[in-house]
C-alpha cells in the first residue's frame, strides 16, 4: 500500500511538473529541462518523447466556445463519427481554437507492443502538437514529407511540394524543445493495469472476501444461535402456537374492521346524494265494520266471513289493516355486502342525473342500468 501511494504522488508530481511547463511559454527554456523527440520509434531509455505518425489518429481544428482543453477534448467524439473506440485530447491553439485529436488505443497498442511493454509514465506526443507550426517541410526515413494544410499535419510524397531548404527529421530530433504538450502512456489505454497495479489489488480483493465470508459465518453462527434459544423458549412456554392464534385473531379482526369502514364510508356518501322521493300511491281504508251490541273491547270475527277464507281481526273495533299504504317509488331499494363486496339498488325516474352523481362519488365502482333501476357494485 505504502509503495502504491509513492507510485500514485510521483505520477502527480510528474504530470503537474510538466503541465506547469506546458503553461510557461518562453520561461519553460530556464525553468524547465529540455525534451528530445523520438518519431514513430520508442525510445529503450524512456528519455525522449515519442511522436505519433498523423496516421496514427484523426484531428480536427475547430473553434470551440469552451473554457479548458479537458472541456474541449469531449467534443471529439461527436467530431470524428466513429464507430471505434476513441480516446480523445485537445490542445489549446488560440483564444477559442482547438486541436482536438482522436485515436484508438487498440490500433496504437498493435502498432506499437513496446510503447506500452514498458514503463505508464512514458511520455508520447502527436505530430499535430509539434509541427504545427511548420515554415518547410521535414523529410521522413521513408522517403515522405511532413506538411501543412490549413493548419493540419499531414505526411505526404515530396512530388507534390516544394521541397527546397527541407529540414530531415535527425534534425529535429536532436533540437531541444520546452514546453510541449505531451501525454502518459497509462492515460492512453485507462482500462489498461500494470502488472504490480494488478498483483496488489488482487491481495486487497482477497483480504477484503475473506473478511466479508468470516463476518457472515460470524453472523449466522449467531443467528443460528439466537433461533434455537428463541424456539427453546417457545417450546417450554407454549405460547408459540397461541401467538399464532392471537396473530391469526388480529388479522382477521382488522380485515372486517377495515372492510366494515369502508362500507360506512360509501354509505356516509350517499347521505349527500339528496334523492327526492316521487307522490306515493295511497291505498284508501277500509270501510269501517260495524259491531252488534257486543262488547267493542274484545277481538271478533267479523262477520260475514265464508269458509276457506283467511279470518280478519278486529282489534278494539278496529280492523287491523292500516288505514294508507305508502309504496315509494325512489330511492335505495336494496343494500347487499357478503363480507368482501357490496351492491347498492337504487330505483329512480331519472336514471341518467342518478348515474352521472354516483360516477362521480364512486368513481372505482361498477354502475350498471337497467331501465329505472340502477346497480353499484364495489369489490
């Protein structure tokens, strides 16, 4: 651990030694250390810095309205519309200019095994951020030219340039630079670990495993433990199955309470509904019977009574039929709950008015009609 911390402070201390150079400009040639280029060739010693053919990634120079080249490196992947795997970096040119620059890392890897057999903290470069600036062209070992065009570094045959007063790229190798823009070849492939990076995290992944498996055997021991006490308990005290009973009682209780509550809530409703009962039907009385001279306190046959007939009563001269039978017309008919669901029969001349006002109390029912008779059902 103590190792991989020194290894991770070296690493900032090194990117922000070179970042600060990058940023000096002219004063980077007395504060900072020279850099040697290496083209398209790793250098065994490490010291000089590995250039990237224009082959090698795609660039794109273009305004950008961002503050910071980190900022801008992130439009490089909606600029080049590849399908690869893309790893993207920008340098800053101008106020709002960039050259942002693509490449993938597998095709950089396959190219060059060596760049990355060796130490991350290698420093590697683009053509792109070097010869930029070019004023002629630089002639390459194999026989072609870096040029510009529009900005971009291209390499290209020397039948179509102007090659005189050409520089051979020996020379510019052997040119100290300050200042420039460079990138660690552990931040080229993120995904990539280094075989000590690998060995000490398998040894935390272990150590971390066997302490999560030696707390869970810890805890279910325990668990274990607790359980078997806990039906000791039970078993010596009875009062396991009885708890059952009581828990079983309870819920059924709450059920029918719950149930019930909801019932008189939809009845409650329907205390606002204001149905208007229609004329009821009146029956006329009876004609009254008159008596003999016999005793009107007592209970008669009336006479005149033939035989098969049901016998009527008079009740203290009276005859025990009510005077007006009322037969309502409107209203609930019928309220119907089984336990689980309810049905309310409603009887109304106007069934249309009726239905609109219950749909909208009870909006989660079933409303059917049927002629002037009106069913709501509720699960």
């Amino acid at each position: 651990m103590i190792s991989l911390s020194v290894s991770h402070l070296t690493e900032t201390i090194v990117k922000w030694q070179r970042t600060l150079c990058m940023r000096l400009g002219s004063l980077s040639h007395k504060l900072c250390s020279p850099q040697y280029l290496s083209y398209a060739a790793v250098d065994p010693s490490g010291s000089d810095i590995m250039v990237l053919r224009p082959e090698d990634y795609w660039v794109r120079r273009i305004n950008l309205n961002v503050s910071s080249e980190k900022e801008a490196a992130k439009y490089g992947y909606s600029l080049f519309d590849l399908d690869e795997e893309l790893v993207c970096y920008a340098r800053k040119v101008s106020a709002g200019m960039y050259d942002v620059v693509g490449f993938n890392p597998q095709k950089i890897m396959a190219r060059y095994p060596e760049l990355f057999s060796l130490s991350s903290e290698r420093s590697v470069t683009f053509a792109q951020w070097v010869f930029d600036r070019l004023e002629v062209p630089i002639k390459l070992p194999n026989g072609r030219y870096l040029s510009l065009h529009e900005g971009i570094v291209f390499e290209m045959e020397g039948h179509y340039l102007d090659v005189e007063g050409s520089l051979g790229i020996e020379e510019i190798e052997k040119k100290p630079f300050y200042g420039l823009k460079t990138i660690l070849v552990g931040s080229m492939v993120p995904s990539s670990l280094s075989m000590k990076t690998l060995k000490i995290t398998v040894v935390l992944l272990a150590l971390l495993v066997a302490n999560i498996v030696m707390e869970g055997y810890k805890v279910r021991s325990v668990s274990e433990q607790i359980r078997n006490e806990m039906e000791t308990l039970n078993m010596s005290s009875g009062l396991h199955g009885v708890s059952m009973e009581r828990n079983a009682i309870i819920d059924t209780l709450r059920y029918k309470e719950a149930k019930q509550l909801t019932l008189r809530e939809r009845c409650y409703k329907l205390r606002d509904i204001g149905l208007k009962p229609s004329a009821a039907e009146s029956i006329p009385p009876s004609a009254p019977i008159m008596l003999s001279s016999m005793d009107q306190s007592g209970i008669v046959l009336i006479p005149g009574s033939k035989p098969g007939e049901p016998n009527r009563l008079l009740v203290n001269g009276v005859q025990n039929t009510p005077s007006r039978s009322l037969k309502m017309q409107e209203g609930i008919q019928e309220i119907v709950f089984d336990g689980k669901k309810t049905l309310f029969v409603f009887k109304t001349s106007e069934p249309q008015s009726l239905k609109k006002m219950l749909m909208k109390r009870f909006r989660n029912s079933r409303i059917e009609e049927h002629g002037g008779r009106i069913e709501v059902r509720f699960k």
